[in-house]
C-alpha cells in the first residue's frame, strides 16, 4: 500500500489501519537489551531479595525499576529550564 493510500485509510477511520501495519518489523529506539554482571555485597543481595518478595517481583525486576527510577529522577533534575 502507497503512503498516500495508507493516510487516506488512517484519515477516514483511524480504527482500520492496524490489519495494513507489519508489526513484526517494529522496533523501539534504544529498548535492545545487553547483559552486564554486577557484584554486590551480601546484604545488599538480601535485602533485595526482601524488597523483591514483599513486591511480588524477581531480584532482577526491583533492580531494573529502581535503577530506571533513579535514572529518570537525575534526568529531570539536570534538564535545563
């Protein structure tokens, strides 16, 4: 289908256009993932494991949240006004 075609259908009933849409190509910008391994001391681990469970998440999940958390606070604190 033609671009042209493809705004003409998104135009008319934005509700149709999913079935014309290849999402097995999609990719989300800077979302691929890379392993790293980390050490931590044994307390901290346990503590984790602590916040993890009473959470109902894995380890890895509260690791993951709290690091996005902090990282997204940092970003809103060093944006230029």
């Amino acid at each position: 289908m033609k671009s042209k075609d493809f705004d003409e259908k998104f135009d008319k009933n934005k509700a149709d256009i999913i079935d014309d849409l290849d999402l097995s190509t999609l990719r989300r910008p800077n979302q691929q993932q890379r392993r790293v391994n980390v050490d931590f001391p044994v307390w901290v681990i346990d503590s984790l494991d602590k916040e993890a469970n009473r959470v109902g998440v894995t380890r890895q999940s509260i690791i993951k949240l709290w690091l996005v958390e902090r990282l997204e606070k940092l970003a809103l604190t060093r944006r230029p006004t």
